[in-house]
C-alpha cells in the first residue's frame, strides 16, 4: 500500500472573497450604467436635475438617486404637471442586461 502525507488547505474565505468582491464590481458597473440611462432621459431646463442624479453601492444593493428637492416631482408628477419618469425606466427598463452584468463580474474572476 503507497501512503503520501497529505496538507489540504482551506481557501474557502478567500474564494468567498472573491465573489464578494466580483459582485461589488458588478454592481458599481449596474449603478453606472443606470446613472448613465438617467442621465440621458430625464427632462433638462437648468440641468440641475441631471447633475443630482447618482447612484450608491451598499453591501447587495444598488441605490440610484436624484437629490434635488423636486427631483419626486418630475419622476412622480403633480396635480398640475405630468410625470416624467426618469429613475424607474433606468432601473426596471434594463433590468436583463444589469443581470448579465452580474454574471459577467462574476465570471471574470
């Protein structure tokens, strides 16, 4: 009978890591590329709107935001004025492709 000393290692943290880290990217990848969609269909006067239009990262979500204080008024609309949607189109609107950008994050690494 062959006997060989065997180390196993674990690197189970380390692989966990890694796809942390590669969902991280994918979602800052996500939140650009809705900040971007916003960016390009929100309605322009001053362009105040637009410039407040960001997006944040924050553990497994991804949050994109217009901070203006009538920013909930162009997407949501008034009794006078109709809605202007901007934010949800930008989100809901490609939602396919931002999963693809998750697969794809992943599967770089």
């Amino acid at each position: 009978m062959i006997r060989a000393d065997v180390d196993v290692q674990d690197n189970s943290q380390a692989v966990v890591d890694s796809i942390r880290a590669a969902l991280r990217n994918g979602l800052e990848d996500i939140g650009a590329a809705a900040e971007y969609y916003a960016k390009s269909i929100v309605p322009v006067d001053t362009g105040r709107l637009r410039d407040s239009i960001g997006y944040a990262v924050s553990d497994d979500t991804v949050t994109l935001y217009a901070d203006t204080e009538y920013a909930i008024y162009v997407e949501y609309g008034t009794l006078t004025h109709e809605a202007q949607p901007y934010l949800y189109p930008s989100m809901a609107g490609h939602t396919q492709e931002y999963v693809s950008m998750l697969v794809d994050a992943v599967a770089r690494k």
